[in-house]
C-alpha cells in the first residue's frame, strides 16, 4: 500500500492528467485512479471532493452538471486552461523526482 503523504502528493498532477484526456465525474475518476495503480491507490469520495472543489476555486478545473444516460444528474469536471498549465508543471517536477530516484536508486524498479 502506498503512503497517505505521497497519495497526498499525487492528488493534483493524478486529477489534472485524467482530467486532460476528456471530463469525468467522481466516482468514475476514483475508479479509474484504483485501475491505473494496480489497486494500490484507494481514493475515497470524503477524500476526493474537496480536493476538487479546492482545484476549481484555484481555477484549475472547471465543472458543469449533466444528466447520464441513467438519468442521474453528476457534476462532471474537466480541465482549465490553467490547469493545463499546472499539469505540464506538475510533469516536469514529478519526473525530475522520478528521474532523481532513478539515479540513486540505479534505474531499477524496487518490488521490495
């Protein structure tokens, strides 16, 4: 199981990658986040909005809501074009960390 912190740490660039490709709603990008990781990432909902809402006040995000094809009303969001912005940031930060590891830990992937 992976650390609260680095799940904390991951939030932002996690949401906003997914976010690019097409707009989502909660319980889908949760899922979607669990699959990606191998399960080893579990989001929850009490977890999940407010960092939502927190991207959107930052206007990182934005959302609308919709009606499925079920009938259920959803918030779906999507990302801004500031959000775009952050997420190339939020890349390059996180594979200079990665890039960092790498070299200490010698390009090999650690399952220990």
């Amino acid at each position: 199981m992976i650390s609260k912190e680095l799940i904390a740490a991951s939030t932002k660039p996690l949401l906003l990658a997914i976010l690019s490709q097409g707009e989502d709603y909660g319980y889908s990008i949760i899922q979607q986040v669990r699959e990606m990781s191998d399960e080893q990432i579990e989001w929850t909902e009490g977890m999940l909005y407010p960092v939502l809402h927190r991207l959107e006040k930052e206007g990182l995000i934005a959302s609308k809501w919709k009606t499925s094809e079920a009938g259920r009303k959803r918030k779906y969001y999507r990302v801004s074009a500031k959000g775009s912005k952050a997420l190339k940031r939020e890349r390059e930060q996180w594979f200079a960390v990665h890039s960092t590891l790498s070299k200490l830990w010698g390009a090999k992937l650690c399952t220990t």
